[in-house]
C-alpha cells in the first residue's frame, strides 16, 4: 500500500472513531455547560456554503477555469472542515436532539438522515483522495474519482442542510 493511501485510510479511520466517541462515548450529563445553542444554524450555513462553492467549482472546471476551480474546492474542503469541527463541539456539548415529527415525514426524515450519515463517512476518504490526487498533478486519476466525489458531496452538504431543517425548523404533523 502506497503512503498517502495508508495516511488517507488511517486519517478517515481516525476522524470516524473520534466522531463515534463524541457521538455514542459519554453520556450528555458528563458534557459541559457551554452555549452551544447556535452551532447547529452554523453548520446549516457552513453545509449550504460548501454545497455553493462545490457546484461553482464544477461550472468553474467545465469552463476551464481552473485556478477559480481549485480555489473553489479546497475552500469547499475548508468549510467543510470548519463544519465537521464545529458539528462535533456541538454535539459534545449538547448531546443528540431527537426528531419531534410524527406521521408521514417521521420515516422520511429518518431515511435521508441515515443516507446522509452512511454518505458523510464514504465522503471523507474520497474528498482526501480526490484533493491528493489533484494536488500531486495526477489529474487523469483526480478526474476519475471526482466523477464520485462531487455528486456525494454535494449530496452531504444539501442534505445536512435538510437534515437541520427537518429537525429544528419543521413543524411536523403530530
């Protein structure tokens, strides 16, 4: 196995297990006392910023713009860092917030939260891959699974975005 696959594959691992800890680890009575009250309209912004800049990067490379794509991108990336970082300050504070609706959209909202999640953990490996191999000049390649990565990115970043919505802003039927 070449490095930079083994540093992506462990990197990935990593971050995953970290998210799982903050996620299932502790229970929310051994979480602090900050105001965390804002963060989760933060990371709706901070998923619908990505969401913008991944879509200007694709009209940006088909029209060969390629410093404006790569810019574009690698912002997209650091959004989404900003997001994951926060998203988990979040929930070590706070816990989970369970979904309230009731009826047709219960299993509706649950379906798209499980698609985003299992998405969410697939995009991780394939964003690192993807800006490597871009990064290296290895663009035959970077095209290949760029092809993959942007739909599910994009897929990611919209749906956390519904996911926000559903969960703090829907009043749903009861």
């Amino acid at each position: 196995m070449r490095a930079p696959t083994l540093v992506i594959g462990l990197a990935s691992a990593v971050l995953l297990l970290v998210v799982g800890v903050i996620l299932l680890g502790r229970p929310a009575a051994a979480r602090g006392g900050y105001d965390v009250s804002a963060l989760p309209a933060v990371n709706a912004f901070l998923n619908g910023t990505s969401a913008v800049l991944l879509s200007a990067g694709f009209v940006f490379i088909r029209r060969k713009h390629i410093a404006a794509h790569r810019a574009c991108m690698l912002s997209a990336f650091g959004v989404s860092a900003l997001f994951l970082v926060s998203y988990l300050v979040y929930h070590a504070q706070a816990g989970s917030v369970p979904f309230q609706g009731r009826g047709w959209v219960r299993p509706v909202y649950f379906a798209l939260l499980l698609s985003h999640i299992v998405l969410a953990a697939v995009i991780v490996p394939l964003a690192l891959t993807t800006i490597h191999r871009a990064w290296t000049g290895r663009f035959d390649r970077h095209r290949r699974i760029a092809r993959w990565t942007l739909p599910i990115w994009l897929y990611v970043s919209v749906t956390g975005v519904l996911v926000y919505l559903m969960l703090y802003h829907l009043d749903a039927p009861r």
